[in-house]
C-alpha cells in the first residue's frame, strides 16, 4: 500500500536578511507493507533532493539570481528514521523503517527485561526512554530480520544512518568518497549516543547488539562536512564543490531558526506530530515527568552543546488528514477552521488521537483513539473542533511537565510549522495553555535554522548567530480570550478522556496499527549570498 503523504523541499535564503527567496517541493511516497509499519524508499527520498535542486536552480534562474551565489548548503531532516546501505554499490539494503513504525514493540520488549530495575544505564546515558520510537531497536529488528543486512554487515559493508547522513553521503561522492556523517543532534536519537561524552557508547551499541563500525561519525551542527559533487543527473552543475556545512535534525533546526538560543526559551512544532523543546543550556536536565533529554544544537566543533528538554506527540496534523481521508468529513484539510469556526465549541465532546499509542508525558503503547461525551446533538462541526482542542490538550500535558520539571513556568509560547496557519487553533492554543502563543510571519524555522547553521559555519562565515546581527521577526500574537477556571475545567475532563483511552491493546496486537495515519517524512535542506540553500525532504506541515 502506498499513499503521497510526504515531500522533500529545497528552499533559498538570503543570509543577510533570512529572506526566503526560492523553493521547490516533491511529494514522496511512504508505504504500509503490513498494518503498524511505515516505510520510504531511500532512493526515492535522493531522486527527490535531486529534483528538488534542479527544479529550485532553475527558479533563481527566472529570478535573475546567479546559482553561483550559493554560498553553503545545509540538511536538516526527520529524525531517528534508519536507513542501512551498501557502501560499495550505494544500494539501500532495505527501505527506511519510519519513526512512526511500530513494528518493533516486541524487540522493545525484550530489551527492556534486560535492563536493571536500579540501574536504568540507557536512560541516564542518552536521555530517552526505550520505544519504538527511535534508532537503535529499528536498526536491531533490521539485524534480526533482513538477510541482506545482516550479510552486509558480516562482509563489512553496511553503512547506517539516519536521513542525514544519507543525504550528505550520496551529495558529497556517495560510492566515490562520500562522507558518512551525522550531527550530535541526530545522533542523539539513536539511543546509540551517550549525551554527556558526545560520543557513541560502546556499553549501548553491545547491549543492542549494534556494530560501532557501520555508524556515522557525530560531529557538529555547524561545520563543514565535505564538498557538494554534481550527480550525473543534476544539471545545477553549479552547485560542484559548494560546502555542506550544516546539520540539525528537524526539531532543533526549528528551536535555532526560532532564535531560542537563551536559558528556559522554547518552541512548540505543528506538524504531522507535535514538538515542544526547551533549551536547557549547557545542563542535562533529566525529566521526572515523561520528557525527553535531548542535544539541541551544537553550533560550531569548538563551540558547547546545548541540551533541551522535548515533548513529543505523535499525532498532530495526522488527525485532520484522518478526518479527511478516513471519516471524509471534510474534503482539504483547511476546511477544518470552517467547520471548527461555526459551532466555536466541542458541544462536550473530546477527541484523544492515540492512534499509535501516547507519546509524552505518557509512554503509553496500549492506548488507542477514542471520541467520547457524544449526545445526539453532536455534529461533524463538534468532532473538528474537538479534534483541534485535542492538539492544544496534548500541548498543555507537555507544557505542564516541562514546567514541573525546570521550576519556571513559560510566560509565552513560540509556534512554527503548517497547522499555525490555522487561527482557531492557534486562539484554542493560548486559552488552553492560558498564556499567550507567539508566531512568527515565516513559519518555515525549520529550514531557516538549517540554513543559519550551515551559514555560520566555519570557513563559510555568510550568516552571523550574534543577538545583534539577527534580523528581526514579524511575530502575530494570540492572548487567551476565556477565564482560568474555564480553561482548567476542559482540561480536566480531557484528562478524564485521556484515561478511558488507555489499556485498549494487548502485548500481542500492540505491534499492529492503523497504517493510515501515519504520514511524516524525511528533510534536508540548502544556504546563499551571502545565500543559504537548504535541501531535502521535508514534513509537509503535518497536512498536504
């Protein structure tokens, strides 16, 4: 089974102003081989880079901007997504096994028994949890299940990564020296990265049974990684020898193009799922409350890291798309803000999408979607607006942990990604979360924080990070229009919601879900000018 539901997107910024000045994007397939797994084609994802760049070199053409002006070219890119290939054919040995996959409940499982109850060694070494959700168990389950890996690997010659490194590997040489690489951001969602010493971990990768030599090596968020060498196929020749010297995976590209360089700053992502980081600074803050410890960005190889704290939601966008595509109650995915805007209640009805299980504070796999407090009163109008508060709920659960655990409540929320186009759920936002929601008039901060990286590179040097050397950002601000106690009722009764949702699958049919709802995809990005490009694919906003 195949659905459109993803893209890779190459866009151009004028670095001395972060102007965007050209893009172009493909749509790109992901296919559902059984219900719960998710996959992409690799080959794919790199026709469409390639694609993507011509098609945008072509663009700057008709704009009489010369291509030459490109000065740098940064990626940034869905994380924990794992692809394994072949590096002497540049053959993917297997598709990409997508982080909404769920086929490795069951590997998950059996990891975990072996973990001592007092001595959780994967948790305190990389920040995260033991899910589904990352790196190390879909690189495990491949080891365990795909011939042609596991005799790559005997024969020495697999090479895994996430979407990153195999972007930059296939644009700089791939087969004819190609670099294989990643960024501490990417990296540190493998489960394979101990976060403190910024290096793999060999205690891990023996406990996953995972090789060290088939892994990138981890580098910085902002350097210079290698030189862009011209596939056979691209005609943007001018492009030859550009540097590709920025990398972030998606969400902390989104924190450094949202400029949340300070101590407590945070941003929330509206896409396929949603993300809420906060910089933490240069500490480890280990969450009590369901969150996850992650590298936000390290800007530079002789520059610190920073670390924030994450909140991720798996179904965000993902659940108009399954208004549209499953219940076909409404026909574009804007057409949810009409329906919401008419009846401007849920009429008591809640909606929790756990279509794949809890995410954040959670971690709860046996959950699944319910819609309850239905009367007979109850229209299509009261299910779009439930399903637009369920996306404001699921921020105030994370909102609500991150406060718990750094001791200083947010005053405001900064918010980037496609759904923030959409005002009734951005007003909904500020009066569940009772503090105001800060958007910014460019809400593509992914790409423009890729872009800033590869900019400021050094031996690049077009982009300056300096507070004072940023441009200014239009911002639209949305204040909360209802009283407190109203607020904390509706919440409440979610939460009431949120429990009946849990316990509704077994161990056994855990590893089964709706393949319908699963919609996210690669990214990469480029830098110019004094211009940055950005390549890759790219989320489309959690609604095409």
């Amino acid at each position: 089974m195949q659905m459109p539901l993803g893209s890779s997107c190459t866009q151009v910024f004028n670095s001395k102003t972060a102007e965007l000045l050209s893009h172009h994007q493909v749509e790109i397939k992901q296919e559902f081989p059984r219900e719960g797994w998710v996959e992409q084609d690799p080959k794919e994802i790199l026709q469409s880079v390639y694609e993507c760049i011509e098609k945008t070199c072509e663009k700057l053409g008709q704009l009489n901007i010369d291509i030459s002006n490109i000065k740098a070219i940064g990626v940034s890119n869905q994380r924990e997504t794992t692809v394994v290939w072949d590096k002497f054919t540049g053959e993917p040995l297997y598709n990409a096994v997508v982080w909404l996959d769920l086929r490795t409940q069951s590997t998950v499982e059996n990891l975990s028994k072996r973990i001592p109850g007092n001595n959780n060694f994967v948790k305190s070494k990389t920040g995260l949890p033991l899910s589904t959700y990352f790196s190390a168990v879909k690189l495990r389950w491949l080891l365990d299940n795909v011939r042609k890996v596991q005799k790559a690997v005997e024969e020495n010659r697999a090479l895994f990564g996430t979407i990153d490194s195999w972007l930059i590997w296939s644009l700089t040489g791939g087969v004819n020296g190609g670099v294989h690489c990643t960024d501490v951001t990417n990296a540190s969602r493998t489960m394979l990265f101990n976060i403190h010493s910024l290096e793999w971990d060999k205690e891990l990768c023996e406990f996953f049974g995972i090789p060290m030599e088939i892994l990138p090596s981890v580098r910085s968020s902002s350097e210079i990684y290698g030189l862009m060498k011209i596939s056979h196929s691209l005609k943007a020749g001018a492009l030859e020898g550009v540097p590709i010297s920025g990398c972030l995976g998606d969400q902390s590209a989104a924190l450094v193009g949202q400029m949340c360089f300070q101590d407590g700053q945070a941003k929330n992502t509206y896409g396929t799922g949603c993300f809420l980081l906060c910089n933490t600074g240069h500490k480890c803050v280990f969450s009590e409350h369901g969150l996850l410890t992650t590298v936000a960005y390290k800007l530079g190889r002789d520059k610190p890291a920073y670390y924030a704290l994450e909140g991720s939601v798996a179904i965000a966008g993902a659940v108009i798309r399954w208004l549209r595509d499953n219940l076909g109650i409404i026909k574009t995915s804007e057409e949810i803000e009409k329906l919401a805007k008419e009846v401007g209640t849920s009429y008591g009805c809640y909606f929790v999408p756990a279509f794949s299980g809890l995410y954040a504070p959670y971690w709860e796999p046996s959950a699944r979607g319910i819609i309850c407090g239905l009367t007979q009163f109850t229209n299509k109008c009261h299910i779009a607006f439930a399903a637009l508060e369920a996306v404001c709920f699921q921020t105030r659960e994370i909102l609500d942990a991150m406060n718990r655990d750094c001791g200083i409540p947010l005053s405001h929320l900064q918010v980037d990604g496609g759904m923030t186009s959409n005002k009734i759920l951005m007003q909904l936002q500020a009066d569940i979360l009772y503090i105001p929601v800060v958007k910014p008039s460019m809400p593509e901060t992914t790409a423009l924080g890729a872009a800033m990286a590869a900019g400021a590179a050094e031996g690049v040097g077009v982009w300056s990070l300096e507070p004072e050397d940023l441009s200014a950002v239009t911002m639209e601000r949305f204040e909360p229009q209802i009283n407190a106690e109203e607020s904390e009722i509706r919440y409440s009764t979610w939460k009431k919601a949120v429990m009946k949702s849990m316990g509704w699958v077994t161990t056994q049919s855990s590893e089964s879900g709706d393949p319908s709802i699963f919609c996210s995809l690669p990214l990469g990005f480029f830098v110019v000018s004094s211009m940055v490009m950005l390549i890759g694919a790219r989320y489309i906003s959690g609604i095409p």
